[in-house]
C-alpha cells in the first residue's frame, strides 16, 4: 500500500504568539515542522517518481 502525501503543517495565526518572548515560540515550532514537512515532500515525490518510472 503506498504511503499518503504527507500533509502541511498548519500555520499558526499571529494571535497564537504571546509576545513574551517564549522559547520555543509557536512560530519557531512551525518552522521546524515545515522544514520537517519539506524533506518529507521531497522524499514521498521521489517514491512516486520511482512508482510511476517518471522523474520527479
């Protein structure tokens, strides 16, 4: 059975940050989750490549 697309992760709104200067701020988790998401992309694209005998 073939994996799923992964899916983005959601971006926070800017009310979501307190402004107190939290570490790791909502912001700094998003990042990473969307550095995350990314490679995740990038490999998911080329199993499909791979499948379907096209380049990515």
């Amino acid at each position: 059975m073939p994996r799923r697309r992964p899916e983005p992760p959601v971006q926070p709104a800017l009310e979501d940050c307190c402004r107190s200067g939290c570490v790791p701020c909502v912001f700094d988790l998003y990042e990473e989750a969307l550095a995350r998401y990314e490679k995740e992309l990038a490999a998911w694209e080329a199993e499909q490549a791979e499948a379907t005998g096209k380049p990515a």
